[in-house]
C-alpha cells in the first residue's frame, strides 16, 4: 500500500423542524475527503433528503482549501442554496472547521 494523501473528516448541524432530511435525521451530516497537504476538499457528501439537494451542496464544497477556512463555502451556500437547512449546512461547515483544526493541531 503506498503513502495515504488524503484525510476523512465530518461535520454535523442540527437541521429545523419541517426540513424533509428531518424525517430521517435529527442532524445533517457534512464529510469530506481533503488532500491532506493544502486540505482541498476532493469529494463532499452531505445527509440531506435529495440526491439532486446533496449533489448541489457537494458540488458548493469540492475543490475549496479548509486551510482558507470555511467562510467562502458558507457565503456560496447562502447565495446558492435556498432549502430549509441552509442553517444546518452553515453549521455543520463551522463543526467541519473545528475538526480540521484539530486534526492540523494534533
């Protein structure tokens, strides 16, 4: 097996009542594959209810740096994306901004 280049990371938010991911989950779930020397997000996957919802969000998120921090993916989030859990998305970014963090400190 060669060297291992990439890293898993998740971030999770509280999503509102009367979102439709809500019937399933209590929170939405961010998790991103990073390459690990710039941390550029490589691939996205969120738990929102729609697979044409995760693949918006997903494609929002791929090839920004969490060594940038996640400001810029939340200001295209909130031009972009106009669904009930904007809020828990948002969210789930600044969680995936703290686990970066903490991965990059350890």
């Amino acid at each position: 097996m060669g060297l291992v280049t990439t890293a898993f990371l998740a971030g999770h938010g509280k999503l509102p009542v009367g979102s439709a991911a809500k019937t399933a989950f209590d929170t939405l779930a961010v998790v991103v594959e990073i390459e690990t020397r710039r941390g550029v997000i490589l691939k996205a996957e969120c738990t929102l209810a729609t697979q044409l919802g995760r693949d918006f969000v997903c494609g929002l998120l791929r090839g920004w740096s969490l060594d940038d921090g996640v400001e810029p993916m939340i200001q295209q989030v909130k031009l972009h994306y106009h669904g009930a859990a904007k809020a828990a998305i948002i969210a789930a970014l600044k969680d995936l901004e703290a686990e970066y963090a903490r991965q990059v400190d350890a």
